[in-house]
C-alpha cells in the first residue's frame, strides 16, 4: 500500500485525517488568548487564595501530602509570576509547561480521592480539566497579543 501525500504533500499517518482547514486559522488566535488569559488568571487567583487564608494554611498543606512546607512561599511566587506572565503572554507556553508540574501533582495528591471534584477532599476532576487545558495552551501557542512569543523547543517556529 503505498501513501498517498496530502495537499503539502505530507505523507504520515494522520496526514489524511488532519487537513488544513481543521482549523479557523483566522479566530484561533483569539480562542488561544481566551484559553491564555484564563488559565493566567486562575493561576494568579489560586496563588493569592494561598496568601488569603495564611501561608502557614498552604504550608500544612503541604505537609499533609508529604511535600515539604519550605516549598510553600517559591509555589506561591512561581504560581503569582507564572500567571501574571501568561496573561501577558510574555513565554507563556514555557510558563504553563513549568506550572504543568503543580498539577501534575494535584492530580496525585487527589488520585486517591477518587474522580468527582464534589466528593469530601476533592477529587482529581477538576485539576485534570485545567491540566488538559493548561496542556492545549502549551501544544497550540501563545494566541493573539502576546508581548513575546517563543517556540516550545529550540530551533522551530513560534
């Protein structure tokens, strides 16, 4: 069987499922910047939510869940930093790549919780919404006004 090249010429496995057209490259960029400054502006929330009811709140946390409480004041600042920079989209791709971690482990920490956000402790529902989002945003790009766009990985395009 050979492989019949699409309208680039592009002859992989999901060259014949992924058209060019799949996307409305001209409103993408706005869906992008929605997706951007939400997720931005959750971070920033979510990080003074912390200092809100007291860090030392954030730092038993922490230690609750076997994660040092000397992580709490860097969480926080890299979660208020982080946020704030994707809003602007100033690396935002590289800033919601790093912040992946933090919820990376929230949805560890509320693995044994079970699914449903709604259940006592909270389950992994929620932060694995916002993961898969965060994650669109780091595959897909800045969207539009970003202050400085900058390729995911070296040596590619923005």
């Amino acid at each position: 069987m050979t492989a019949v090249p699409d309208e680039r010429g592009a002859t992989g496995a999901l060259s014949g499922s992924v058209r060019a057209n799949a996307v409305d490259l001209a409103l993408a960029p706005y869906g992008l910047l929605v997706l951007r400054v939400a997720i931005g502006i959750d971070w920033i929330v979510h990080a003074l939510l912390k200092t809100s009811r007291g860090m030392h709140t954030h730092e038993a946390l922490l230690a609750k869940n076997g994660i040092t409480p000397l992580l709490a004041w860097p969480t926080f600042t890299i979660e208020l930093i982080g946020g704030a920079m994707i809003v602007v989209g100033f690396y935002s791709r590289q800033w919601a790549a790093v912040l992946l971690i933090f919820l990376g482990v929230v949805v560890w920490v509320k693995w044994p919780v079970g699914w449903l956000y709604s259940y006592p402790g909270g389950g992994w529902e929620y932060p694995m919404l916002w993961l898969l989002a965060q994650l669109a945003l780091v595959l897909a790009g800045d969207g539009a006004f970003a202050l400085r766009r900058a390729p995911l990985l070296p040596g590619r395009n923005p």
